[in-house]
C-alpha cells in the first residue's frame, strides 16, 4: 500500500499513527512533562484539559505536537486572565472535545460511505481501483479541510448567536437564567430492535441516518431545537407548545407516514426544565420519554400541561387512562 498522502515515505508507525500525522501535519515531540513546562501548567492540569478534550494520557511517551501546546496553552492563558477559572475551562473544554469527537466520528463515517460508492461506480465501469479507502477518504479530508474549517467556525458564532439571544430572552423576563419553560419532545422507532434483527448492518445504518436527518428538517423547520438523537431516537424542545405539536406532527408525516421508514411515536410533555451542558434535565424529559413508551403507532401522546397549552379553538384533545392526552 502507497504511503497516505502527507506522509513521507518511511516515517514508520501504526497504519493509524500514520493517518493520524497526515491529518495534522506535524509529529509528535513533547512528553507530558514537556507540555506542562511549554505551557506554564502543572502536570496535572495539563493532564486534565488533555482527559477533557477527549484523549488518552500517554504516561512518558512522546506523543504531543507542537499544536498541542499551543492549543493548552491558549486554555492556559485564558485562566490567566481571570476571566474563567480553572474548573470552568475544563467544562468548556468538555464541551469541545465531545462535539468534536461525535463531529469528526459523523464526518468520517459520511465520506468512506461516498468512498464507498466512487468505488463501486469505478467497478462497474470495469476500472480499476488503485488506491485504499483509506487513502482516497485522506484525499477527500485534505481537499474539504479549509472551507470546512471556515463553515465550522460561522456555524458556531451562527448558534452562539442564537443562544445568547434565548438567553437574553430569559434575563428579560427575569427568570433563572438556566432554568425555563419549554415543550420537550421525544420520537422514537417503533420496534428497533426487531428491525435490527431483520435488516443487514449497512440498511439499519442507512434507515436511522435518514430518520435522524428528517426529524431535525423537521425540527429547525418549526424553530425547534435537537438536543441529541440516540440511535431510534431524537429528543427536541420548542419554546412553544403548538410548533412542538407541529414538529411532531411534521415527523410523523415525514417518517411514520413515508412506507419506505418504519413508523415512529412520539411523546410531548411541557414546564420547568434546567438547561446545562447542552442538555435539558427536568420532570418534562422523563414525562416526554415516558409518553414515548406507550404512544401508539404514528401517534403523538401529551401530558396535561401541554394539552392546557394548545389552544382548545384549535386543537381537539382526548384524555386518556393514566391522566395523559392526545391531540
């Protein structure tokens, strides 16, 4: 196998070692002790900024480069200002490193799958395929990196935006500035794990990729919010209880009601929710996921909070056993 692109021939290492030099462009010359010293941190600071960005510690071992120390350093410095403490650097730099794990995982897996396809169509066109998977997803990696780069950084000041302006929405009514209310939905897949069992790998990943994509159009469609999807499910908020009966009514029509998808239920329940970590914690998500549960097919199930919520001029509501609703 030709050497990836980036990588000299004969640098030696792990397949993955290797790759992982192509991507950022430099080797690693810095133990930890190093890192520590480069920055004006202590060991154990510089151990801990390391665990929250997402990585393992590597003991003695050579294994920083000189763009990890730039990047703890500039962590370092901002706790040298004062303007965070240490423990408040940790979390924010949790909170980069989890999304930029899940982003580079989703990223990685969507071009070996075009990978995937290139392939196949130079196959049928009886070509043959002279580079790895690998090597082509590092070529596709090295051409996007740039303009991706610069999409990264609009997309947040886009969504920081945003949040410092429901934020400031809250400030205004003088409420807990993480605490507010909202409608918190649930939309599941009925019957996953049966659809695992009969599906090959490759249609189960493709179906709930699809489902994930569809309910957040959805979601963002009705200025609603996803908070995280997990496999068969998607948990969204909407500030207001009828555009979140809209967009489960909206993924329901696109996924429940689309015979190629399997069909979906989804719960809704609203109040007093807390807001941290980009979560949401609070009776409402349990409520929602608990109505999830035992909703029927294609069908939306709402609490009694979100049921006096929707306007009774517009929205016709059955009760049901156990105290709860349905539109």
């Amino acid at each position: 196998m030709s050497e990836p692109p980036g990588v000299p021939p004969g640098t030696g290492g792990s397949p993955g070692e290797e790759y992982e030099r192509a991507v950022l462009g430099e080797e690693p010359v810095f133990t930890a002790l190093d890192v520590a010293t480069e920055t004006g941190a202590t060991i154990e600071q510089a151990q801990r900024l390391w665990r929250a960005l997402g990585f393992p510690e590597h003991g003695n071992a050579v294994a920083f480069t000189r763009g990890d120390v730039g990047a703890l350093s500039t962590l370092i410095g901002l706790v040298d200002t004062g303007l965070l403490d240490f423990d408040l650097a940790v979390n924010l730099t949790r909170a980069v490193g989890q999304t930029m794990a899940r982003l580079s995982d989703w990223e990685v897996s969507a071009l070996i799958h075009r990978v995937e396809e290139l392939e196949r169509e130079q196959r049928s066109a009886g070509q043959d395929v002279e580079e790895s998977r690998a090597e082509v997803a590092m070529r596709m990696i090295e051409s996007i990196g740039t303009p991706f780069e610069s999409l990264l950084v609009y997309v947040w000041r886009r969504h920081l935006a945003a949040a410092i302006a429901r934020t400031a929405a809250m400030g205004a009514r003088e409420e807990d500035l993480h605490t507010t209310e909202l409608t918190v939905g649930f939309a599941d897949i009925v019957s996953f794990t049966a659809l695992s069992n009969e599906l090959s790998e490759e249609r189960i990943g493709d179906m709930v990729e699809l489902f994930e994509a569809r309910c957040a159009d959805v979601v963002a469609a009705h200025r609603g919010r996803v908070i995280k999807s997990i496999g068969d499910s998607v948990l969204f908020v909407n500030d207001d209880a009828i555009q979140a009966y809209d967009t489960a009514e909206g993924i329901i029509t696109v996924v429940g009601r689309d015979l190629r998808m399997p069909d979906v239920r989804v719960g809704l329940a609203s109040g007093s929710v807390v807001m941290r970590l980009g979560d949401v914690f609070g009776p409402p998500v349990n409520m929602a996921s608990r109505l999830t549960g035992v909703a029927r097919r294609n069908r939306i199930i709402i609490d009694a909070r979100t049921a006096e919520l929707l306007p009774a001029d517009q929205f016709e509501t059955r009760f049901l056993q156990g105290g709860d609703y349905r539109p």
